[in-house]
C-alpha cells in the first residue's frame, strides 16, 4: 500500500485482496463515484456484494423489520454516502444504485412511507408521554429534513436520501442514556427457611 491508503478487511488473509488484479472496467466504476462525492469532505463507496437488507434486518427490532425493505435493499450495487458541513449542522446524503427502474420506484416509496409513520409514531400521545420532549423534537427535526427522490443515470437508477443532523439532535442523542432496571427488584424476595432448633426451658 501507498503511504496515504489504509486497507481494512475482515477476512484472514489481506495479500488476496491487495494482490488481485483489476479490470480497467473495474476501476472506472469506482473512480466515477469517487469523482461524484469528491466535493464533500467525508464520504464512502461500497459495492454490496453480500445481502445488505438481511444483515439489517437480523439487527432490528422485531417491530421494526420489513421483509419488503431488506429484498429491496438486497437489490443495490452500490452504496455510497457523503457529508458536508453546513453551517450549524451536518448534510449526510445517502444513495443506493440498482439496474431496475422498478426497484429504485420501490424503495423510494418504502423509505417515503418509513418516514411518514415515524412522523406519526412520534407524534403518538403515548410517545409524547414516554420520550423526552427534547429527544422528540430531535427526531422530528431530522424527519423533517429527510427528502427521499430518485435519479436517473441511464444505465443506474439512483435513490438517494437527504438529511441533515443537527447540534440539537446530537445533545439530544448523548443525554438520552439507556434506561437499565434495578435487578434489585426484579429478583424475588429470598425466604429464609424456618428453624429446626428448639428451645429448652
């Protein structure tokens, strides 16, 4: 490797990967995505070649696992994301890229519709009673900054997700400690047995 380059893998043996050969072909797919997202100062390209939507959906919560959203997701060749300061906040833009004009359609619904029910969930009275109110309008002010399109490149359609996190959402995030319960009463109270020991006059 080059002094500037890192490689990280999770596989045992790093020399296979940086001892394959590449196709010209290969390597013009990565430089014209790297070229896209060269403006912003953070950003990544993954080519998905495992199941993405499974991976994520084996760590949601039951409640929130959608079948139709991880065979969609499974569907991408590319992933790539970007963020770029602007002014007090960070603009995170997130696209997938899939051959089918029918999958890019798809997921666009579904993450539209993902972000409607979040919005409502949140603004469920129960939530109100639950959620700390700062922490809630933390989330409905990134809700409201999400915009989900689709783009057209010809031989790739696109879906990409915008959104912005704000200094309110990340005080929000770090004060919101995880709720741990006291095992002291959830365990059972400990019955002493009674005594075989009798007394003498």
């Amino acid at each position: 490797m080059r002094n500037d380059r890192i490689a990280l893998t999770n596989d045992s043996n790093l020399a296979v990967f940086l001892d394959a050969k590449k196709s010209p072909e290969d390597v013009a797919e990565w430089r014209v995505r790297f070229e896209r997202l060269a403006g912003s100062p953070v950003f990544a390209v993954v080519r998905q070649d495992a199941a993405l939507g499974a991976a994520l959906a084996a760590q949601a919560p039951g409640g929130l696992r959608s079948p139709q959203l991880s065979t969609l997701l499974d569907q991408l060749q590319w992933l790539t994301l970007a963020g770029k300061p602007e002014n007090d906040r960070l603009r995170i833009v997130v696209e997938g890229e899939c051959p089918a004009e029918a999958a890019a359609r798809q997921l666009a619904d579904v993450l539209n519709g993902v972000v409607i029910l979040a919005e409502g969930g949140l603004n469920d009275s129960r939530t109100r009673q639950q959620l700390d109110p700062a922490l809630r309008e933390a989330y409905l002010e990134l809700l409201k900054s999400a915009d989900v399109s689709k783009i057209d490149r010809g031989d790739s359609k696109s879906v990409r997700l915008v959104f912005d996190i704000t200094p309110a959402f990340l005080e929000a995030a770090h004060k919101a400690a995880p709720v741990v319960p006291d095992s002291s009463q959830s365990k059972p109270p400990v019955r002493k047995a009674p005594s075989t020991r009798k007394g003498h006059i």
